[in-house]
C-alpha cells in the first residue's frame, strides 16, 4: 500500500454537501488520473469500484469514509461547528490543486488546506494516551488542565502554544497548510481580509486563483513547515484568535 502522508481538507458551509454529489466528483477526477481501484473499503466493507456509490448515502447531512489504496476520502458533518469536511489522503506527489478544484463545488466552499499528516497528528495531540500507545515521551511537554469540573477534570498537553493546532469555529477551522486556498466567505468569518492579505509579505506567495486566494509557504518542507511561516500565517488569517 502507498503511504498516505499527506492530507487536503475542505471545508464547506453546513450540510452543503451532497454525499453521492461528493463521491461522483472523486470518481470523476480518479478517472482523470486514471487511478481507480477494482475494490474499496467502504465504512469497513470490502466492495467492488462499481458498487461504491450504492454504499454512499443520498442528500446532505450524511458521511462516508472510502478507503483504497492510492488515497482514503472522508466526509463529516462538523454540526456542532457548523460545517463540512472533506478530506482527501494522498501521497506526497499528488497533484492537490486538481483535487481542490474537483471537489471544491461540491458544496458551499470556505476554505481549504494541505497537511502533512504526521506532523498535523503531534501538533494537535493534547491527549497523554496518544503518546502512550505509541511509546512517546510526553512529560517534558506542558501540560494543562482539559477545564472540566470533577471528577472529570484530567492533565492534559498544552498544545496551545503549537504553530500547526487546529481550532474549531462556528463555520471554519483555524488551521494552516501550505497550499491553501480561501474564499470570500472565510474572510467574512475569520476576521481577516483579503486585501489585507494580498499585499502581506513574508515567509508565503499569494495569489488570486478562480475567485479564491492561494497561499504557499515559501521553500516548504512538506514533512515540517516553517514555524515562523505559521505564525506569520496564522497572525494574518485568524486576526481574534487567542
């Protein structure tokens, strides 16, 4: 099996994505790529490539999870934040841009990102047992209360202090990847503009793209951005975050 080390994120407005609209959308592009499998994993089932789209649900407000070889597509409803996710799992060399622009009508698109997924896995894991069941040490990192009353309340890793953490919002996810891309909606969410953004300069590229802007951070390492990137990033795009 390919190793899938990387991973795109969409978010979409909530419940704007049509599961069988979505996974049409993916067929079409793995034909493009000519790069369909005979068989899938689907929700844990083993089935063939042409029967696929009688496992996936019809209308808005559902999830799939399709596993293969080559990639692994998911879709969430996020409800408690309001929005929807696709994920897309790739290798390293897989062309994203085609995939954001595959997948990006497939709902009401906010904003999108690309991540390595290990290092996106140790920026956001605040939970002791994560480090445990993988024989990491964990208590030189800070730590902090998760702010439940007792007798729930327990220790868990400060992680607020990471360049790539992930912060749930009403409608977005104040997250970073290099590329991304951005649409006008996020803005009038996040805070941030896309003027203001547009002529920033640092440790990135900007551009407009099909009425989106795309962001890339400058001589990336795929395996562990740029931290002073991040920051720069993150100071610009979530201009309320804490």
């Amino acid at each position: 099996m390919m190793k899938l080390d990387q991973e795109l994120v969409i978010i979409f407005s909530a419940r704007s994505v049509s599961a069988k609209e979505a996974w049409l959308r993916i067929l079409a592009q793995l034909s493009r790529e000519n790069s369909s499998e005979s068989t899938y994993t689907v929700n844990g089932q083993i089935i063939a490539i042409h029967d696929v789209e009688n496992m996936i649900p019809s209308g808005t407000g559902q999830h799939f999870n399709v596993q293969g070889n080559t990639y692994e597509f998911d879709l969430t409803i996020v409800g408690a934040y309001a929005h929807d996710a696709i994920r897309v799992r790739g290798a390293a060399q897989t062309d994203w841009d085609s995939w954001l622009h595959a997948l990006k009508g497939a709902g009401q698109f906010v904003q999108a990102y690309v991540v390595n997924v290990e290092y996106d896995y140790w920026q956001n894991a605040s939970d002791p047992l994560q480090y445990i069941a993988r024989d990491v040490p964990y208590q030189h990192l800070p730590s902090t209360s998760n702010g439940l009353p007792p007798p729930l309340e327990r220790t868990i890793i400060d992680i607020s202090g990471n360049p790539g953490r992930r912060v749930l919002h009403q409608g977005f996810i104040e997250a970073l990847g290099s590329p991304m891309w951005l649409s006008e909606q996020f803005f009038g969410l996040s805070g941030a503009t896309s003027k203001e953004v547009l002529s920033a300069n640092g440790d990135f590229t900007v551009r407009q793209e099909n009425g989106l802007l795309r962001l890339e951070i400058t001589n990336d390492q795929a395996a562990s951005p740029s931290p002073r990137a991040l920051i720069q990033l993150r100071k610009l795009l979530f201009p309320r975050a804490k």
